[in-house]
C-alpha cells in the first residue's frame, strides 16, 4: 500500500492527505486567531470507505492541538461525530 502523506496548507485553509499522487481528503477549516472552525471534511468517492476522512481529521486536530493556542469548531457534521467518539480530545473543543 502506497504511503499516506498528511499536510497543512494554510494558504487554501485546509489539510489534505494524498496516498502517492493523489488527493484523496481535505479538511476545510477558518481561523479567527482563536478559534479554528472545521468546516468540511471530504474524501474524494474513489478513496471513499477507506477511513480516509478519519486520518485526515486525527491528524488535523493533533496538529491544532500542538499549538497550543486554538480551541476546535465542530462545524462539519463529521467532525462533530469524530469528536463524540474521541472524548479524550473534548478539552480541545470551543465552549
């Protein structure tokens, strides 16, 4: 299986995880400075069923979370169902 590559790429506001060249999920975010708001997680439909919108949002919440200065939106119906089976990571979330 082909290498899953995980970057940030805040000129376009969001993550992506590609497997070799292709983009298979993005994670669409806003950030006010404080607060980062996870809009839409997507995962192109040939990749779909794979576990790929998962990785994508692990990874993106762990990057936010290294930080140290940002507390998570749950805008995006997914990742708010990520965070409900994720409960260790609830101190992240925006009150």
């Amino acid at each position: 299986m082909t290498e899953l590559h995980f970057t940030h790429a805040p000129e376009a506001s969001r993550y992506e995880l590609r497997r070799g060249d292709d983009l298979v999920s993005i994670l669409d975010y806003r950030d006010n400075g404080r607060t980062v708001a996870l809009t839409r997680a997507y995962t192109n439909p040939r990749f779909r069923g794979h576990g790929y919108a998962a990785v994508v949002t692990e990874r993106a919440v762990a990057d936010i979370e290294s930080r140290g200065d940002r507390r998570v939106l749950p805008v995006c119906w997914y990742v708010a169902e990520w965070f409900a089976e994720h409960p260790e990571r609830a101190g992240l979330l925006a009150s």
